[in-house]
C-alpha cells in the first residue's frame, strides 16, 4: 500500500449525474465530453471558457467517443450511433444483442486502428450475462470476450502489444496480448488484482509511462496502478465514494477529468457527500495520449 499521498487540487464541475461516466478529450474543439448513463444526457464542456453545454436523449446513454467528418459516436441501449454537434442530427448505425431488451451499453474506447470496442451488462447486472465486442468499417460486431459482468475500462500500450480490460465485480486487470492488424487478443495474465477495502476497478487511462489511472468505485478516487508490478503507485482522493471513469486532456494532456455517481448512495450519505454526480479536473504530474477517433 501507498506510504505517501501526493495532494492534489481539484476543481469541481456541477453536473449532479446519476451515474456520470464515458469522459472524453476533444482535441480539436478543446472540450470534454461525458455522460449520465440512466439520465440520458451528453455534457459538453468548453476548458478554456468554463462552458457547458447539454444535450439530452430518450435512452441511456453510456459512451461518447469521435468518427471522422467531424461526428461524435455515441453508445445509446445497445445502439451505436453518430451524432452532428451543429445540427443535433442521430443516424443509427449498428445494434447488438437485439433479443436481450435489459442490456445496455457500457464502457467504450477506439483501438489504434481505429475500431471501436465497446462492453455490455445486463441492468439486473447478472452475472456473466455481458460482452465485449469489436466494431469495425463494416459496422458487424464481433464478439471479443463472454461470461462478462460489468464491461468496463479498457486501455491500449503505446507499442499496440498489449490491451488491459476490466470486467469490475473480479476486481482484477486483465491483460491480454493484442494484434494490431487483426484485432485479436489472447489472455496474458492478470496484472492489477484490487484489494476489496480500495473498492471495485471502473473506468480507466493510460499515461505516457504505461501507468493506469483508475477510477475505483467506492473507493473515493483515481488511483495510479503499475500493471507490470502490480504495485499501487499513487491516488487522487475526492469527496465522493463512487469515481466512474476518467480521460486526460487540455493542451498538454496532464488534465484529468473525473467522473463520479450518485447511484447506491443513501439520502443521508448524499448530504454526506454533495459533490457526487459532478465532474473533477485535476492537473497530474503525468500526460497521457489523445484519444483515438474511429474509422467509422
């Protein structure tokens, strides 16, 4: 365990989301992204001018990521979709697990060659009742990994050798052997196995060290993980018990932007902790990379 705790300053965002999650670098337009899943709204939030912007559907809505012409990709039920920021316009594009009406989209990221890899669970969370697939030019998901819980943060190294996943209730990140051409992955080992009093492994990044930040819910943080040690490295604490996911981001990519849910809090724990639902910036002594837009 860690014997000394860096103090990081924070900077809150008011959102109040039921289950904030799916943050996102926008590059181009200088501005994170993220989500309330059950609430179904898209947050938009200008860094340099402090701005936000909302946008609101009738599904749940669990990841936000970029296509090219200038589209956003967004994870809606089962449902992939783009969607033009200028004329709010939706264009459906591909479904999964069309016969299975309670399972909803997860977490999601773009591999470096640009497919988009995006996780199911069931709202009942059974167990092993969740997927993970790959979704390519072609639009027809492919099946990656079954007998899913939570499909949750995902994580590619900078060399494309390796692919890190986290299926949350089995408190462990995985790592598996990836094929940048092909896409294939094979089960490596496990290289961050979460001891239960730091809470479950959500959403996570990678920095420019090959550290994985994640957020731990219940576990009121962002902790920095050494996936081939396995050592607990640093965190971030927050005043919220359930952190959902996190995305570096701003000029220098040293910006984390934080997530965090108000879901399984009580009313007393809820006056206990106001600031759960809002987003946190943080500046980190670590950069990560810029997100990787899909081909789609």
């Amino acid at each position: 365990m860690l014997k000394t705790l860096k103090t990081y300053n924070y900077t809150s965002i008011p959102s109040q989301c039921f289950l904030g999650e799916g943050p996102y670098w926008h590059s181009e337009l200088q501005c994170f992204f993220w989500v309330d899943i059950e609430k179904g709204k898209l947050f938009q939030h200008h860094l340099e001018s402090g701005q936000t912007k909302t946008y609101s559907f009738p599904h749940r809505l669990a990841v936000v990521l970029e296509g090219k012409d200038d589209q956003l990709i967004l994870g809606l039920d089962r449902k992939l979709a783009s969607f033009d920021l200028k004329t709010e316009e939706l264009k459906w594009l591909t479904e999964v697990e069309l016969d299975l009406l309670l399972h909803r989209f997860n977490d999601g990221k773009v591999d470096p060659n640009g497919r988009i890899w995006i996780g199911t669970l069931s709202t009942l969370f059974t167990e092993g009742a969740g997927s993970l697939y790959c979704i390519g030019n072609d639009l027809k998901p492919k099946k990656m990994l079954s007998d899913l819980t939570i499909s949750n943060g995902m994580a590619w190294t900078a060399d494309n050798q390796t692919f890190y996943f986290i299926d949350t209730p089995t408190r462990k990140i995985k790592a598996y052997k990836f094929n940048l051409e092909s896409g294939e992955i094979e089960f490596d080992r496990v290289a961050v196995e979460i001891p239960k009093e730091l809470g479950f492994p959500d959403g996570m990044s990678i920095d420019s060290e090959g550290m994985l930040w994640v957020a731990h819910y219940g576990g009121s943080g962002v902790y920095r993980w050494n996936p081939i040690s396995g050592e607990l490295l640093d965190k971030i604490e927050l005043p919220v018990p359930h952190v959902t996911s996190c995305s570096f981001g701003g000029k220098d990519l040293d910006t984390l932007l934080i997530t965090t849910a108000q879901e399984n809090l009580s009313d007393t724990q809820l006056k206990e902790f106001p600031l759960s639902g809002d987003v946190f910036l943080v500046k980190t002594t670590a950069k990560g990379f810029l997100p990787n837009k899909s081909t789609i």
